[in-house]
C-alpha cells in the first residue's frame, strides 16, 4: 500500500506558481518534439550542455551571454519530462535528469568563482557547500520516502519522491539570472542564498524527522 502525502501550506517562493503556467506550454511542445522523434534523454544531455556552455561563458565574464544559455537549458530541462510524458518514461531518464540537474546547479557558481576567484572564492564555496546539503537531504528524504511506500504529486508526478521547500528550480534560476545581471553583487546574493538553501535542508530534515519516526 502506497501512502500519499501533501504539504498544505508548505509552499516556496516561485516554483509551484511558475509551473502552473509554464508546464502547459512545454508539455505542448513536448508533444511536438516526440512526434518529431526527439527522445527525452536527448532533450536532457542538450540541456546540460547548453548549462556547461553557460557556466563557460561565465567564468569568461560574458554574464548576460551566460544568463542567455541559463534560460536555454532549464527550458530543456522542463521539455525533457514533457517529451518522457508523450513517450515513454524511463527510471534511466529519471536518474539521468537529475544527476546532470545537479552537475549544471554545481557548474554555474563554479564560473562565477573562476570568473573572479579572489572577489567571489568565499561566497561560491559556501553557496556550493549549501548545494551539497540541500541535495543530499532531498535525495535522502526522497529514498526514505521509497522505502515507505510513500507518493505525492505536489510538483506532478516526478520520477522520485520530491519535497518542496524555499529554494526550489525557480528560485535557483532566478537567483542565477540575477547573478548575471548583477555580477558585482555575487558575494552578497550568493551568501544569501547559500541561507536559503541551508534552511530548507533544515526544514527537509524536521519533516524527515517527523513523518519517519511516526511511520516506524
């Protein structure tokens, strides 16, 4: 027996509203890439690709470019669980999606850090450390939840379980889009958000802490 959580008022900032609206249209053109004969983990390696790209052209300070190449790839990012829908989902694409997912999260501040190593070292780093928590407290909670027999669509049906929070694939883009805007401020947005990142991961473990101990 499956058992289905929801989060009731445990909402982020952006995600879930920008999905509302945005998932329709990729879902359309997902449509139309699958009966071009486009395969998701096609859409999934060129989403990263074009994020290398971006993280490249940020560590040769061409912000704007970068922040270009950014919005590329996350739309890639959403077309290839679009196209799956319209094909077939795979666990393979599953997995492929969300470890390349956090190869692009890592390879974005990693430019800003080599764009500017001595201004923007201390700030890449902790904001790269708060990724590493974030993930691994998301990726954690998700096997846990499996073991569980736990389900919920509270971002549509999604490959594994998937825990909101305040610092979802929303907010992480805005946040990079802003970087590129606002290089200079790098050290300041990126230590605020390495803030953002740790409270959720925070957050996660709280939630971890009640539903599995309540389940054993």
């Amino acid at each position: 027996m499956r058992t289905r959580l929801g989060y009731g008022k445990a909402e982020p900032m952006l995600d879930g509203s920008v999905r509302k609206h945005l998932d329709p249209m990729l879902d359309r053109l997902g449509r139309k890439l699958a009966r071009a004969g486009v395969g998701a983990n096609a859409v999934t390696v060129a989403g990263l690709l074009f994020g290398l790209f971006a993280a490249g052209l940020i560590a040769g300070q061409f912000y704007l470019a970068g922040g270009v190449f950014i919005v590329v790839s996350r739309l890639c990012d959403g077309l290839d669980g679009a196209v799956a829908r319209a094909t077939r989902k795979t666990d393979f694409g599953g997995f492929l999606d969300i470890v390349l997912d956090f190869v692009f999260y890592g390879a974005v501040p990693l430019g800003f850090i080599l764009a500017d190593p001595q201004a923007n070292g201390l700030a890449g780093g902790l904001l790269l450390f708060s990724f590493y928590v974030n993930g691994s407290s998301f990726l954690a909670y998700a096997i846990m939840a499996e073991k569980r027999s736990m389900t919920t669509e509270v971002r549509g049906e999604k490959s594994l379980f998937f825990t909101t929070g305040l610092a979802e694939a929303t907010e992480t883009i805005a946040v990079f889009l802003a970087f590129c805007l606002f290089p200079a401020a790098f050290p300041v947005l990126a230590a605020l958000f390495a803030g953002i990142c740790l409270y959720t991961a925070l957050s996660r473990i709280m939630l971890a802490r009640r539903h599995f101990i309540e389940r054993q």
